[in-house]
C-alpha cells in the first residue's frame, strides 16, 4: 500500500507526524511524488498553533525545501474558517509571504447562544470552605436530555473521554425519568474507538437514529456533521477559533440553531459568562507559533541536515544561525564549504515529537499485561504521571504504580477508585537577562528570560463532586525549566497606598497570579496547562513580583502575548475576580487545583486591588 502511495497516487492525505517521520525522512523513497507535486493543502490550518504549530511550520519548510530538491513548486494552500489574519498566520507557518481568501460562502443559519453559569452548591464545600459549582458535565447531561426532548438532534462537547462517557450516562439516565422511549438514542463519541464505530455512529447520527452525542473535540475538527440542531459545550474550549469551530457544527444546512456554553469553574469561564461581548464580538484570536524556539529549531534543523545538507542562506533564512554554530560545537553538524553536514551516525527524527514534548517521553504501561497506553513529557511527568496519579486512558481510569526517570518509564493498573488527583507543586523563579521591561512609576512590567524549578510535593485526592478528601505527600525529583516568563512589579509602598497591609501582599499577590494564569488563554491561543506562574512578595530587587511563564523550554510565544496585551488581559482578570459571586475566592475566580501552597494565602479583595493599581500605573502607550 506505502509503495502504491509513493509512484501512483494523484493525493496523498496524511498528518505532521507521517511527513515527518515517513516522507522527509525517506525523501528519496517518495521522489516521484516530491517530483510531481503541483498543491499541498493545509486543512484547519488554524489548529496548529504552541509548540505543535511551531513544528508543523518547520515541517512545512522542510517540505517546501525538498520539493525545490526536485524541480517542484507546489501551490500550498491553507483552509480555515476560524483564524484571525489568515494570510499572515499562513505565512507564519511556511516563512512565505501568502495571499488572503476571505469571502465566506458557506451556508449558515441563524445561531442563538446561550451562556450558562452552574450554579452554587449547598451541600458540597470545597477547599478552605470555599463553594462549589454543580459541575459542567452534569450540568450538560442535563440540557442535552432536555433538548433531546425538545425534538433538537444536539452535539455536547467536553473536556475528557471520560467525560465524554459519563455525559452520555446521565443524559440516558435523566431520559429514563423523564422520556423513555428516547433513552436509547444517545451516545458517546471520542477518540479510541474503532474506525467501524465511528463510522456507524456517524451514519446513525445522519440519519436522525442518534438524537444526542456527547463528545471530546474528536468531532471539531474534519468531519462533516450537517442538520444538527443544537450543540452544548460543557466548558469554554480554550480558543474563540474553537468555540465558533464546534458551535459551527450546528445549523450547517441553512437552519437556525442554538449553541449552549456552560461555565465549567475556571476564572476564564465566569469573566465570558458575565461579559458575553469578549466572546460573542471578539475577532477568532491569532494563532500563536515560535518556530525559532532554539529548543525546538535545534532537532528541526538536524533533521532538515540529514535529509539534504543546509547552505548558509537556508540557516539564515529560518533565523537558526546560532543554533545551527551550537549544534556544530556540540558535534551534531559539521561545516565544510559554507554548508552544514549531519555527523555521522545522526538520525534525529525519531527523537523529534511533532505534538509538543521537548526534552523526552516517559511511556505509560500497564504492569500486569505490558500493554503501552501512552506518554507524557518529561516535564509534565511529575504532575501527570506521580505515584498515586489517576491517569485517563480511552475512558478507562488507571492508578499509577511508579515513575521512574532514568528509564523512562511509568507502571499503572487498572482501577477507578472514584477520585481525581491534582499534583501540588512548590515553585522557584530566577531572572536570567535583561528582556524588555517597561517602567510605569512604582510599576514595572517585563518580557524575560527565567529558569524555573519545579518540585511536586504531595497531590490532592478529590471527589468527582468537587469534595476534597485529602492530601498526599510526595518526595519526587525537582525538574528545571528555562522559558520565558510575562512579570510584573509594584513597589510595597504603592501597594499600602493602595490599601493593601504588609500582611495581606503575599495572598493579594498569589490570588492575581492565579486568576492570571486562568485569563492568559483570552489573549493568547494557549491552554491553562501550557503556562504555569508563581508570585511572591520579595522579587527582584526586592519588589513584590507576579510571573506568569511558558511550560516549554525556551517558551512558546504565549507569555509574550500577555506582555503585549497586557492591559486587556490584566483587566479582564480584574472583571473575572469582581464578577465571581463568592465572598473570598473559590476556584470560578482564585483558587487553582495545582497550586503547590495549598491556595493559602489567597486574599479575593487585595487581588482586585493589584490589579487595578497595574492598570492604573500602566500607560495609554503601554501593552
């Protein structure tokens, strides 16, 4: 089939992770494809974006570079339609200047959408008596059931496949109460189901057998689903580009149809839900790429050596002289005649993930039978995959027996013991240069580079409920991480001005941090798990500090889209934390489920005053 896919086929569909390790690697074994390739088509070009984005980009170029090996040029051509500035986000990823197509043809109904925040719970009470939401799943269980009943076939995105099963659940089991004869016609849908599955639940769901689908964002992206009536997102998916990407499910025929948004308890879900126009009438976000990552560029360019040795221009071309001059300090490269050579016996392209790890894998197995479920980076490791880490498989739940390092490896068995865990980790930030850093009276706010120390100390085992049962220490290794973090500065003075003690700075501090971290993905097309931060009341120079940082060496570009839109991010924090109806912080607005101190101290009150003391110092030239 691979060898009728390399001299006979007229398309070739594929993935970053197949051209990378197939194509490129073997470029000689698909010459006469590379030889007679006329168009490269880029779908959903928005989805590629981070650390992901910022190696399919490098991929592309290698791509473009050996199809010139061969006398072709193809036309390459991106398809979205939920990117900001699509030519230049195109252009972004292939290092080329790119022409805009931006009339939309497409049929598209009336759209009614409906936000919707949980509310507060009476008989659950969370960490540090703060108060609990009914959760976004079983909220959506709820609407679902209930439009289902309304006669709208409805799509239900969620977070998890797990989620995506147990939402399926209770909107069968709320059927059975309240229309019985429509129990049977609703189903999950994730990845990990067999391509026979798919395909029946596709055709069941077209045909109008399937009233209700609960699903993770399997289905947002390249199947074509039309005559949906309604679709329910349990959560803000983390992007504009993909909430509009799976509301956009619905109504495909022309029809009218509603999208339902319900506020999982995240800072970024209640500030949309009390400020629908930050999402109903804000432009699809600019994807965000680094392709010059040195931690990423470096493989990239090892691998682009070894499939045809690099000339100075190239190497200039993709900003990697300094990286290209390491590699051959390091004996990776060798330099003869104004080109880069592989050394001998380099073969980077195994070692490269296209979705993002850098620094290495640890596999997830399974000890009684051997079996290989998955991976995680080295440095999410210690968080994802700790001793007594719950860990989400194709639905099923495992607890993780071991972790080791050196072998890269984690053992799990199999067992839902009915909890979650959330790793607590204590955190340490040092300045490592100079970056850009602008100063607003006794505020100052920086881009600059950091190393961070991480160290997992103990986790916290919660009741799917929100229920806190207890916490658990750990003695896990501390991991470092150079990146690049977003920072900010105020004197202690102007804090006491401002109406903030001494004693209350540190919680004032922590709790801004916190709901930073959760308001960053507004502006910057990033995930709450790509950035981490820490604050503390004795910073550089002394000065009470809040950082917020990318979790990739070297950065993702994230952190540097909060420091140059820093005043629509930090007031949207601010709107967050005044919008939340809790009297002292609850995890809707302050708390967070991976700080390492516990969420104590955390000050509601002083961080709104923070916030609104930066936003005040901050310039109408500033960020």
């Amino acid at each position: 089939m691979r060898r009728f896919a390399r001299e006979r086929s007229r398309w070739l569909f594929s993935n970053p992770e197949m051209t990378h390790l197939s194509v490129l690697r073997n470029h000689a074994r698909w010459a006469v494809l590379l030889r007679n390739l006329r168009f490269v088509i880029v779908d959903e070009c928005h989805y590629y974006r981070g650390v992901f984005g910022s190696n399919v980009a490098m991929v592309l170029r290698r791509l473009l570079r050996l199809c010139a090996r061969y006398s072709a040029h193809p036309t390459v051509i991106f398809a979205s339609a939920t990117t900001a500035s699509p030519g230049a986000t195109a252009a972004d990823l292939i290092g080329q200047p790119v022409v805009e197509v931006t009339e939309d043809g497409s049929p598209r109904g009336a759209r009614t959408v409906a936000l919707w925040e949980p509310a507060l719970r009476s008989d659950v009470i969370g960490e540090h008596g703060a108060p609990v939401r009914r959760s976004a799943g079983a909220e959506a269980a709820r609407v679902m059931a209930d439009l289902i009943v309304e006669g709208a076939q409805t799509l239900t995105f969620v977070r998890s496949r797990r989620a995506a099963e147990l939402t399926a659940l209770g909107a069968r089991a709320r059927l059975v109460d309240i229309a019985p004869e429509l129990s049977d016609t609703v189903a999950s849908y994730r990845a990990g189901y067999l391509a026979e599955d798919r395909s029946a639940l596709h055709q069941a769901l077209a045909e109008g057998q399937l009233r209700g689908l609960a699903t993770t964002n399997a289905l947002e992206l390249g199947v074509d689903i039309a005559g949906l009536d309604a679709v329910v997102l349990a959560g803000f998916p983390g992007t504009v580009a993909s909430f509009w990407q799976q509301a956009g499910r619905s109504g495909r025929r022309g029809q009218g149809a509603l999208v339902v948004l319900i506020a999982r308890d995240d800072p970024l879900d209640t500030y949309l839900v009390h400020h629908p126009a930050a999402l109903l009438d804000k432009p699809v976000e600019r994807v965000v790429i680094d392709p010059v990552n040195p931690h990423l560029l470096g493989p990239q360019l090892l691998c682009a050596a070894t499939e045809l040795p690099l000339d100075d221009a190239e190497v200039r071309s993709w900003g990697a002289v300094e990286v290209a001059e390491s590699l051959v300090d390091d004996g990776l490269l060798r330099r003869r005649n104004g080109r880069y050579f592989p050394a001998p016996g380099v073969k980077p392209h195994a070692a490269v993930d296209v979705r993002g790890a850098i620094g290495g894998q640890i596999v997830i197995v399974e000890a009684g039978t051997g079996r290989l479920l998955g991976s995680v980076g080295v440095g999410q490791a210690p968080a994802a995959a700790h001793p007594g880490a719950v860990y989400l498989h194709q639905g099923e739940t495992y607890v993780v027996d071991s972790l080791d390092f050196q072998d890269g490896i984690a053992f799990v068995h199999a067992e839902d013991p009915g909890y979650a865990t959330f790793a607590r980790e204590v955190t340490d930030i040092a300045v490592t240069g100079t970056g850009e850093r602008l100063v607003f009276g006794p505020v100052a706010l920086g881009l600059v580079p950091v190393t961070v120390t991480n160290h997992v100390v103990g986790y916290l085992r919660r009741q799917l409920s929100g229920e806190v049962l207890d916490f658990v220490e750990l003695d896990m290794p501390e991991h470092t991480l150079p990146t690049t973090a977003v920072m900010y500065t105020i004197t202690s003075d102007a804090l006491v001005r401002s109406g903030i003690e001494a004693t209350r700075i540190p919680g004032s501090l922590h709790a801004a941090e916190h709901a930073a971290i959760g308001l960053l993905p507004l502006v910057a097309s990033c995930d709450r798990g790509d950035i981490g931060g820490m604050s503390t009341a004795t910073g550089p120079e002394g000065l009470p500090s809040v950082f917020v940082y990318d979790g990739y060496p070297g950065g993702a570009g994230f952190a540097e889209r909060g420091f140059r839109r820093a005043r629509t991010w930090l007031g949207a924090t601010a709107e967050a934390i005044e919008a939340c109806e809790c009297p002292s912080g609850c995890p809707s607005c302050v708390q967070s489920p991976k700080c390492g101190n516990g969420n104590d101290p955390l000050d509601k009150a002083g961080a709104v005053r923070v916030l609104r003391l930066v936003l005040a110092e901050l310039s109408e030239e500033s960020p």
